[in-house]
C-alpha cells in the first residue's frame, strides 16, 4: 500500500521571529509511519519542522516538512493529485483553526510574517480568521477515488454524547471513513488512549501510541486487502 501520513502541529506567523502554534508533538504520526514502514508498505510522512520523529531513526522513509497551514495544504494537494496515487491517508496533524489576517502595532497596521521583528514593549493586537478544513479536501485531490481516509478528532471534553456527535459530524460529512477519537485529557507522554470508529461505531479502544498505531495498521489492512496483499507482494 501507498500511505499517505500527516503529522505534527501547524505555526501561523505573526512576524519572522513569533508564530501561533499548538502542543502538537508528531509522535504518534511518527509511531503510525513506523508502523507501516515496518511492514514493507511505502509512506509518506508530512511532518511539521519541529516534529519529533525519534520513532523513525532506524527508519529510512520519505519525508517532507511544512510550516504553516499553507504549506500543508500545499504539500498534501500535491501528493494527492500525483500519477502514482495513494491508497490511504492518515491524517492527524493538529492544523490551526485560525491564520492571522492582520496585525497592528501601536495602532498601525503591518504584514503578517513580515522581515524583520516586532520591537518588544509594543501595544499589539492580532484579527485571525478562519482557516479550511483540509480533511474536507482529501477526496476532492486524491487521484484514486477508492482512497481510505482515516482522520483523527481530538476533543476537550468529559461530555461523553458531545465527543460522539463531533465523530459523527466528520462521518456525516463523507470527508472520512474512519475516524481515531482521543481527549485531550486522556494524553500524556506514558498514555495515549484512544477509539477508532467506522461506519458509525466504535470497533476498537487502544490505550498508547503503539498500540494504536498496530491496531490501525492491522484494520487498514482488513478494509484495504487487495492494496495491503499487492504491497506485500503476494
């Protein structure tokens, strides 16, 4: 199989120095890569430039690094719409909900990730908007209709109906076959735990980043067989 992995955490500039960012690692996508590697699949990995990708150092895959919102939708397009097309996409980059449209200081208005550094002990103020949803986009870009999304929803909440009606909106939309549910609360560095859900239901509960990454391996290659066999050479 041809897999297609993001991973990491967005950073939105506000000058060439300072940027708005989220506690995203990339370890899991980097555990999830290793995962697949480890089985003679070939990946692809986006990554953030500050991923951890310590997973991977015994590991020779093909990685590309992005930045912002822009240069992952750039870079996932891209390899989307190649000749040589990929049956699954994981996609769990933590992807920034708002990009900085404008910022003033001291009342002036000035260039988001402009040259330069916006002096210290200035009155600042940041308008942000609203950024797409990329996991909307995979079908759209993907080459191969038949394409097996997997996105990943993290949640903040102990409200249990109300993290089940987030998963179903992403179902309910079409945008992603598969989705990995995980709290905010329920992660740390020793725990990772976790549900994956198809076709409206939950089919599986992992409790750290390797197991999740084996267990959505071993259903990737249930519902993609013919890709995982051919891969396999078989």
């Amino acid at each position: 199989m041809r897999i297609l992995i993001t991973a990491g955490g967005t950073e939105e500039p506000i000058d060439r120095i300072r940027s708005i960012t989220n506690s995203s690692t990339g370890v899991t996508g980097a555990t999830i890569a290793k995962v697949f590697a480890e089985n003679s699949h070939h990946v692809c990995l986006l990554h953030s430039k500050r991923a951890d990708l310590s997973p991977l150092e015994d590991l020779e895959i093909e990685k590309r690094p992005y930045k912002s919102f822009a240069d992952l939708a750039a870079a996932l397009r891209e390899q989307l719409r190649e000749k040589k097309s990929f049956d699954v996409v994981v996609h769990l980059a933590a992807v920034s909900d708002y990009a900085v449209k404008t910022i003033n200081v001291d009342g002036c208005p000035v260039t988001a990730d402009r040259k330069g550094k916006i002096p210290s002990g200035r009155k600042v103020s940041l308008t942000m908007e609203a950024t797409p949803k990329l996991i909307d986009s995979v079908k759209e870009w993907s080459s191969n209709p038949n394409i097996l999304v997997v996105a990943f929803k993290l949640t903040d909440t102990a409200d249990g109906p109300a993290q089940e009606r987030e998963i179903m909106e992403l179902m309910r939309r079409s945008v992603a076959d598969m989705v990995v549910h995980n709290d905010y609360s329920q992660i740390s560095t020793a725990a990772h735990k976790a549900a994956v859900w198809y076709r409206g239901g939950c089919i599986a509960r992992t409790e750290t980043k390797e197991e999740l990454a084996r267990t959505l391996y071993k259903l990737v290659c249930q519902i993609k067989p013919c890709a995982a066999l051919q891969d396999d050479g078989r």
